[in-house]
C-alpha cells in the first residue's frame, strides 16, 4: 500500500517537475545543454542571464576558476548576511512597537543602531 502511495507521490512529483519546466520554455527561457550538479536536471538560462533549475527551483552558479568561485562564495555570504541583518532589524522594530519601558527601549534602539552600521558596511561591501 505505502509503495502504491509513494510511486504516486513520485509521479506526481516528476509531473510538477516537467510543468515547470514547460512553463519556463513558454515564458521564453531557454534550455541548455548544462546540468544541475544536485539532481542533473536541464539547467535553464533565464531572461536575466542566470541559470536555473526547473526542479531544484534555485539558481545555479557556473564556476570556472577558484578565483571565480572565491568571487561567488563572497558575494552568496554577503547576500545571506544581509538578509539576517534585515531579519534582526524587523524583528528589533516589532519589540519596539509593544515596548513602554524606557530602558528597555534605550537597548533595543542601541541594538538597532549596531544592526543598521552593520548593514551599511554590508551593502557598501557588496559593491566592490
């Protein structure tokens, strides 16, 4: 019964898979004769420039040289750095609407300031 279920569930999961990827030929992406390194599925090439994966549904970075690849780490960890950042600055924002006490107030807004510096020095990272 349960491999019933599971031959299901893997067919339906291989069709979602081709619809995207369908659904990406008519938006105009093209497909290359790349391969995802995870799943080996056909990469696409968007619009954009960027490689895609249909079943993955992530970008894929191609690398060609260590430098390269040290150039790409950098960049993916700024990106993921800002995002907390901004994450911590939301969740800072939210305590500070429902906070009456004063003291309280004063540490958040401290670590506020400390989370926006931070994140200036992010973004002024980023480009270079």
């Amino acid at each position: 019964m349960s491999q019933n279920i599971e031959k299901i569930n893997a067919k339906a999961t291989e069709e979602q898979h081709i619809k995207r990827m369908a659904d990406l030929l008519r938006q105009g992406q093209t497909l290359t004769e790349l391969a995802c390194p995870v799943c080996a599925s056909p990469l696409f090439r968007l619009k954009s420039g960027e490689l895609w994966c249909a079943r993955c549904e992530k970008k894929v970075i191609v690398v060609k040289e260590e430098a390269e690849l040290t150039k790409v780490t950098s960049a993916l960890s700024l990106e993921t750095l800002e995002a907390t950042l901004l994450a911590k600055i939301q969740e800072i924002q939210e305590k500070m609407l429902h906070e009456t006490k004063v003291e309280e107030l004063q540490k958040l807004g401290s670590a506020l300031s400390g989370l926006l510096e931070n994140l200036e020095k992010v973004r002024k990272a980023k480009k270079i």
